[in-house]
C-alpha cells in the first residue's frame, strides 16, 4: 500500500492498526473506539478542527466524532477521488 502511494506522490508517516481479532470484545484501540485516532492526534499535533475521518461503516463516523474530527462516511470500494476534492473546497479544512 505505501508503494502504492508513494507513486503518487503521497508518503506515510506512520500507521496505525489493532493487531487483536475482533472477537475479543475489550480492546481499547478497536473501532469505534478513538484511541487510536487520539495517539495520532496527540503524536502529531493534529489540528482536530481542520481534520476529517473517511470511512464506510457506522464505526468509522462514531469514531470520529468521539475523537472530535469530522466524519465523512463513503460506500465500500466508492472512488475517493471526490471526497477528497469536497474536503480541499470545504472552507472547514484550511
């Protein structure tokens, strides 16, 4: 996936991911959990009101809003390409 990316121009700083299987039912950094957006937050000094959280299930927008970002919710497999201009025209991102 960074390869991938990288092509294009875009490169990751870091990523963030729960290793433990969804049946275990307490861990913390699960969605819709924000722990994990919350360490990013913290980590890199994001700035919570310009920042959005894209997803595709009702997890994705719970989680957001729990973290204080913006959720935009998309269909699976759905072209970002769309999101992603709506989110650099939207006067909130900048």
């Amino acid at each position: 996936m960074c390869a991938e990316l990288e092509k294009h121009g875009v490169t990751l700083t870091k990523i963030y991911y729960c290793p433990p299987h969804e049946s275990i039912k307490t861990c913390v950094c699960r969605k819709p959990s924000p722990y994990m957006v919350n360490l990013a937050i913290e980590e890199f000094h994001i700035d919570k009101k310009r920042s959005w959280f894209i997803g595709d299930s009702s997890k994705d927008v719970k989680c957001a809003e729990d973290a204080g970002v913006k959720p935009l919710r998309i269909h699976k497999n759905q072209d970002i390409t769309p999101v992603i201009d709506q989110i650099l025209k939207s006067k909130d991102s900048f």
